[in-house]
C-alpha cells in the first residue's frame, strides 16, 4: 500500500478494496483515516454495493436517514446522479457542510465511490483544524460562542467549536443550508437567539472564512474512475461544486455512492481524557 499527501488528505495505491483485505491492514486504514482526515483509493474499479457495505462495516454501524432511490445497489448506500432516473439529483450544492448535522450524534464516517464520472464535478474538501487556524483572534473569539441550531423544534444544539472525539483537534459542526438560527453563550447564564438577519449574516461569514483562503484550506477533488473515499465526517467539511449538477448532456451522467456511519459521540465542549493524542 503505497501513500501519497495531498494538500488535504493521502492517495492510497497498491491495495485492492474489492478483495479480501487483512484485518492489520484495516486497522492501519482506520488509523490512517484519523491522521490525514481523508482517504482516496484509486484504480478501484466499481465496488458493489455489498462490498462497499461490507468496507463500510469496518468503520462502525451504518445508518440510513438520506432519501432512497430505486437504483440504489443496497438500501444503505445513498445513490446521487444528475440524472434523476439515476440517482438522487440536487445534492451536496446547499453549502459546505458535515453530514448528520442535524444528528444528536453527527456521522462519524462518510464513505464515496463514483460509479459513473462526469467531464466536471468536483467534491471540495476543507480540514476544519487548519480552517481554525486561520481565523483572526476576533473571529475565533466569536466562532468560540456560537451553537447551531438545524430545527428549532427538536430544541438540538450543537457548540461549533468542539475538540474531535477520537483524535481531540479542534473541529466544527455546521450545515451551511440546515441552520435554522444560532444561541450565543449557551453555556453562560445569558445564552440568545439569532433572528433570520442575525442568522444570515454568521452563514454568510462562515462561508467567507472558507473560502477567502481556498488556496491554502480547500482540496478539490477531481473524480477519476475507480475512486473510493473514506473521510473522517467529524474532521472536514465538504461542499459539491456547481458542474456536480449539471444535465448529462453537458458534463455527461454522474453516479456517486456514498454511505454514512452512525456517530457515536456528541458534539461537546468537555475534553474526553480517553481522545488519543494529538502529536
């Protein structure tokens, strides 16, 4: 298995997903997931849906809250197109996101393989420790008393801020298009709500800091046929680009698939003493 850095995340070659693969060599992908937040697996050829399941399986229990389709080769795997007699179409373009925001426990796997690549439609990539990194202490400051809210019904918060459960980075919890309103100071004796202009105007905000250093945080991930991804769901954020949703007879049909593992943990503030270090 040969490993190659990318400016986020490593490119795996010489290991075969669709084969038998030993149970050292998974534990090592799992620690290798944690460490560089995303893995991309090329030349894969097509992966089924059972064995995509079954490598899912690796990581955790899979859960399904996402739409099905009727082509879908498995009732866990999420099958997106930009044809909707292929696949779920409108997907991924409601702005940078983790999947299962809206979740107690946010996913903590996300898992994609391309069955059919388009001429464009890349997945974009943001590492939530470095995007952290790069704020002014004002910014930071702000970020630090901020909830999101997906639906003011279920009364779910969510700290924006929090350190990531297993590897205790500093990382984010956020739906760019399913936040309904934000709590400043949730955890003092004066928490307040955002209106829709308050709420508004911190998206807008979060999506700047994203991308006025794109250069530097955002990895663009060009789809090559036989790609498979594992990505740590907790750790980076991801957004489909524009072309993802064009009709077939500009940019040709597109098939992704993708699953999600049930998260485990709860976005908190409190550091668990059991996170593996950070070095």
């Amino acid at each position: 298995m040969d490993l190659s850095l990318l400016k986020l995340g490593a490119e795996v070659r010489g290991i075969r997903l669709a084969d038998t693969v030993p149970e050292e060599t998974i534990n090592h992908i799992k620690d290798l997931v944690h460490k560089h937040k995303i893995l991309i697996f090329r030349d894969q050829g097509i992966i089924t849906g059972e064995r995509h399941v079954e490598i899912s399986r690796w990581f955790g229990e899979l859960e399904s809250t996402f739409y099905k389709h009727c082509r879908s080769p498995h009732p866990d795997i999420f099958r997106v197109s930009n044809d909707e007699k292929e696949g779920c179409t409108n997907v991924g373009r409601t702005g940078w996101h983790i999947d299962g925001s809206f979740l107690e426990a946010p996913f903590s796997f996300s898992i994609y393989h391309i069955v059919s690549v388009p001429k464009m439609g890349n997945t974009d990539f943001v590492s939530f420790d470095q995007l952290l990194e790069s704020l002014t202490q004002e910014v930071r400051s702000q970020w630090d008393r901020l909830w999101i809210v997906s639906d003011r019904r279920s009364g779910l918060t969510h700290p924006l801020i929090y350190p990531h459960p297993i590897t205790g980075q500093e990382t984010l919890c956020f739906h760019l298009g399913m936040t309904e309103m934000f709590v400043w100071d949730l955890d003092t004796d004066h928490p307040r709500t955002t209106d829709w202009l308050e709420t508004t105007k911190i998206l807008k905000s979060i999506h700047q800091e994203i991308i006025k250093n794109k250069r530097e945080l955002i990895y663009s991930h060009k789809w090559e046929e036989g790609d498979f991804i594992i990505s740590d769901n907790l750790a980076v954020g991801h957004e489909a680009t524009p072309e993802t949703q064009w009709h077939r007879s500009e940019v040709g049909l597109r098939i992704l698939h993708r699953t999600t593992i049930r998260g485990t943990n709860v976005p908190t503030k409190q550091k668990d003493k059991n996170r593996l270090p950070t070095s």
